[in-house]
C-alpha cells in the first residue's frame, strides 16, 4: 500500500500519531505522554527535544502495528498554539520550550497593554487584551531577564515552525498559530511592525509566512532515516490544535461549534468574514481554510479532571494498573451515581487562571456548597458541569455577536465519557454530536490538510464531508436543562464574586 498520510497532533503532555489511507481509514495509530518542567508556580516548560524525539517513539509503535512507514508519503501537522521555541543560528534551541499555560510574564504583559492599549491588541491581532500566556510578553520577559540567552537568539520560532525546520531546514509558520502571538496583523496576514520594533526583534528572525495545508518540501534524509520514512516523504504545514480538531470533526462551515476537552478546555466557530466581538470578550483567530476565522477560546479548566484523579484517585489508578480498567471510567462511574447539579456543590476549575470570555489569569480553582453530604464522587461531577458551564459562558458571548450555532460536535479526551456528553448537552440545551474520528479528530485534520497540499483531495471541506462520521448523537434533557440553569446563574455570580480575591492575593501572595 502506497501513498499512506501521516497526522502528528503535538498536545501539552502527549504526542498522537495516525496514519491514514487516501479513503481516510486510520490504519493506526500512537501515542507517546511527556512530562512537564514547572520549576515555579507560574512556569511551564519542555525540553525541546522531547517532541521530535516522541515523534520517533509514535512511528516505532506505528511499525510494530503492521503499517510500513515507508509507504507514507504526505505528513501533516497539528499543535498546541503560543509554545515557544528560541534558537541559535544553526538551529539548536538556547533553553527549555516556554509553554502556552505558562504565565511567567505578567509584569511584561502590563507593559505591552501600557505601551499599546488592549482595543488595539484587539484591532491588530484579534486577541481580546495582552497578556502573560501570549508570546508577545513572553520573548519580552525573556529579553529582560535572560539577557545572555535574547543575545544569542536568531530564530523565533512556535513549536510547528520549530518541528518543520527539523524536517526540512525551512523556517516557515502560518496564521492560525501566529493569531495569538501578539506580534501578528490578522487584517494584513503580515508581522506587526510597531510590535516587532518594540520587542526589538528584527523580521529576519521570524519564520516565512504561509497558510496552513500548504507544502514546504520533502523531507532532510537524515530525519528519513532517524524516523524510518521514505526520502520522498512530504512536510505540509498544518495548524493550531483546535483548528485541526475542528476540520476533522466536520466544523468547516458557519452554525457548527466544536469543543474539546483535552489539557485545555477549547472551543472553535469558524466564520466566513473577520468579526469582532464588540464586547471585546471572544477572540478571533485565523482559521485553517485561507480567508476564513474562527472564534477560538480555550482554558485550562480541561486539566481539573487529571489534577483530581492523580491527586485523590489513586485507587481508579491502581486498577488501572492492575485490570487495565480506565481510570476516568471508573471515575465516570462514580460520578454518575450523583444527581444532576451535584446536590449544589459547584467547582470553579481554573486551575491556571481563566481565559476568555472571562479572562483573569489570576483566577484560581474554587469549589463552592460543599456540605457533610458530599462525596468524592460529587467532586468529580461538578467538575465534569463546570466544564458544561464554561461552554455555555462561551456560547452565550459567541450567541451575543450574532452568530447562530446549530450544534455542537465533541472531540477530544473528553468526548469518550458519554456521561460528560450528557452533561454538556443537558447544560447548554443543544444537541452534542461525537463522531467516529472524535479521539483522532486532530490527526485526521492535520492529515486531510496534507491531502490537500499535495494533492490528495480537491477541498478540506470535500475531504472533510467524506471522511467525517457521526458516530453517536445526544440530546439534551428539559428538565435537566431546568436544573443546570440555575447552577450555572450561581457559576457566572461565583466567578465575578472571587475576582477581587483573585487579584488581591496576586498582588499580596500568601
């Protein structure tokens, strides 16, 4: 068999690969978990080697499944949006990759929204306010506090530019990813001049300008062999994550939302012209498909789940260990033994702070009601319903610029709890599609848009109304929807009554 695409989705803490026919059947697939680098409470970091070299640890797992590598010739891209990559002239990284969580640089943050204004921020790259998570502030924290590693930068590079440049030795990014660096126009598709000046990077040392699904060039012999892929194999720039996802569970066209709950909690809404939310809440993206956006929003609320199981599951874990039983089903399990509502108790799963359309990166985790009534498991409910909630905050803003959504299609970790599906249907009172692809959603994006680059297909919509599948549909429940309503009300007072701690411990640590 010949002709084979390979889809590479680079998430916070793990690597998928899937490798798919011209048909779209996934042959196989991988998936290679890497830890973290949290040296301080705002921090997060990886080794820059750790994702090319997970990449390799994919494709091995790949081979051992029966599929001949050899055969694959067109690999796609899809990757976690604002991790940054700082490079010597030669290419090799000069400290550890700055991940998008990170929140390091609050101060640097304060001087671009001083230094511009948010309104502009939101004018020029679409991002609703300058802050510590985008790359903008980060290469400035950087600048002054690693003065001996900005001296020896030459290349700027977000992690898909950096993978591509391993590849093939080009340096090139596209839009959907430089959106939220802070340093890119969404209206011109070019680097913004005054931001470059005043971070003082010259263009030089950022990557070519392309949009997503397009060919960069074969692939360096020496990656061939290191990753045992054919020297006629093809690099295709892909996208972010969310805009992967979106394609592959058939969000390509207006009145579709699609959410994702993996580390990060992420919503997609594509849209046919750029808009502005005239609230200034919802960020807008460049999307994939050229010429198009998507309102994209994410937090790291998706992470609150993990948190609880490794820090009061252990005993889920060690079955899982033992059995093989998973261990958010067992979780599942527990959860769905407690009412709608969790008896009252409501989690506030900003973990590491909230992003829009409530931005306070402040924000910490909260849960609210508890009582000598409640158990572990209506801990694990609420979570899985503040999750609901925060899709329904971000429905109610998209709702508020007139853009009407239809449904909701679900990727993504998350997506495999049929419980949770539930939730989130019931809460936002619109019916939840999964589809088939819903756990290889990204890869299955990233690959339909090397088919297209090197063509395969003739439109990622084409491709994409082919090979995406509905696998399950859920439809929400009145009287639960009844029931959320009024916990969600006490969710959005929750949130706006926490916010002047949130600051005054950020300001006054204890």
């Amino acid at each position: 068999m010949s002709g084979l695409i390979l889809g590479i989705d680079i998430g916070t803490t793990s690597l998928k690969t899937a490798v798919f026919d011209q048909n779209g059947s996934k042959l196989a697939d991988a998936v290679v978990e890497y830890s973290l680098i949290t040296p301080n409470t705002t921090w997060v970091e990886a080794s820059c080697e750790v994702y090319l070299d997970s990449v390799q640890k994919c494709l091995s797992i790949v081979r051992q499944k029966g599929v001949d590598t050899l055969q694959i010739d067109t690999v796609g891209f899809s990757v976690q949006g604002e991790t940054l990559c700082l490079t010597d002239e030669s290419g090799q990284p000069l400290r550890n990759a700055i991940v998008w969580m990170d929140n390091r640089a609050g101060e640097q943050a304060q001087t671009l929204r001083e230094a511009f204004g948010d309104e502009k921020c939101y004018e020029v790259t679409g991002q609703v306010s300058f802050e510590a998570c985008w790359p903008a502030a980060k290469l400035l924290w950087v600048r002054e506090k690693e003065p001996e590693v900005w001296q020896r930068v030459r290349h700027i590079l977000l992690l898909e530019d950096y993978i591509i440049y391993q590849l093939t030795g080009k340096y090139v990014s596209e839009g959907s990813l430089l959106t939220s660096t802070e340093y890119w126009d969404i209206r011109t598709k070019e680097y913004w001049p005054e931001m470059l000046s005043f971070l003082e990077i010259p263009r030089e040392y950022l990557p070519e300008i392309r949009e997503s699904g397009e060919l960069v060039g074969t692939i360096l012999p020496e990656m061939a062999q290191l990753l045992g892929l054919s020297l006629e194999a093809k690099i295709c720039t892909g996208c972010l994550d969310q805009a992967a996802g979106a394609i592959g569970v058939g969000n390509v066209r207006p009145g579709i939302f699609s959410e994702n709950i993996g580390a990060a909690l992420a919503i997609c809404v594509p849209t046919a012209k750029l808009t502005y939310d005239k609230n200034r809440q919802m960020p807008v993206h460049y999307f994939a498909i050229p010429d198009t956006y998507m309102m994209h929003t994410f937090t790291t609320g998706g992470m609150c789940l993990r948190w609880f199981r490794d820090a009061f599951c252990q005993e889920e874990i060690r079955m899982q260990q033992t059995s093989g039983l998973d261990s958010y089903y067992l979780m599942d399990l527990e959860a769905n033994r407690v009412a709608v509502g969790s008896d009252g108790l409501i989690a506030m799963p900003h973990l590491q702070g909230s992003m829009a359309p409530d931005v306070n990166l402040n924000a910490k985790a909260v849960f609210y009601g508890a009582t000598l009534k409640h158990t572990r498991a209506h801990f694990i409910r609420s979570i899985m319903e503040s999750l609901g909630y925060i899709i329904c905050r971000n429905l109610e803003a998209i709702d508020a610029m007139g853009l009407d959504i239809q449904e909701i299609r679900t990727m993504g970790g998350g997506s495999k709890s049929d419980i949770w599906n539930q939730i989130k249907a019931d809460i936002t009172g619109k019916t939840l599609y999964l589809t088939q692809s819903s756990q290889d959603t990204a890869c299955l994006g990233a690959a339909i848009l090397a088919g297209v680059a090197t063509g395969k297909f003739a439109s990622i919509q084409a491709a994409s109304d082919s090979m995406v599948k509905i696998k399950k549909v859920y439809t929400p429940n009145p009287e639960n929807h009844k029931i959320y309503m009024g916990q969600y009300h006490k969710f959005k007072m929750l949130f706006q009554a926490l916010e002047p701690l949130y600051d005054y411990d950020a300001k006054k640590p204890i």
